[in-house]
C-alpha cells in the first residue's frame, strides 16, 4: 500500500508531502509524482491567469470574449468561436 512520503519541491527546494492519498489518485490518474509544492503550483496557475486581457464584444454575435490587446474602435473584434468559423470560410 501506498505511504506518506517527502519530496522536495524542484522550484523553491520546500519539502512538502505526498500523502499516501494522493499517490492512489496519482497512480490511478498515470500521472507522475509531483516535482512542486503546493504553493509553486499555486503561484504558477496565477502567474499564468494574469495574463493581459481586455474585455470586448464580438461583433458578430455581440457575446463578450476576451482579446490579449487592447481593442480599438476601427477595428471589429470578434469572439474565438466567430473568428475561428471566417478564417475557415
Ligand atoms: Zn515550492
Ligand atoms: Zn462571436
């Protein structure tokens, strides 16, 4: 059976504790033992939610999305989806 054990996080060097747990979860999902701990994993999902957005609205089907610049008025700005279906056409 599975037992509590310690790593050591590759990021900030913390040791931090895989519990037995977590390894089933782990094991069942085939994933691999986790190299961080939780607070680097954390810091990094945020890091990557601060990306820049602004908020627009498509102009094709008038529903909010988000673009990575800032939207100009000349400029129509269209949703992923509404985008996505004109470059295909
Ligand atoms: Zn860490
Ligand atoms: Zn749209």
């Amino acid at each position: 059976m599975y037992q509590d054990k310690t790593l050591v996080c590759r990021d900030c060097g913390a040791e931090f504790m895989f519990t037995a747990g977590e390894q089933e979860f782990f094991a069942e999902k085939g994933y691999h033992d986790p190299v961080r701990c939780r607070e680097c994993r954390n810091s990094k999902k945020n890091a990557r939610r601060e990306k820049v957005s602004y908020h627009a609205v498509c102009a094709e089907c008038g529903k909010e999305t988000e673009v990575p610049f800032i939207p100009k008025n000349d400029k129509p700005i269209y949703c992923s989806e509404c985008y996505a279906r004109m470059r295909n056409r």
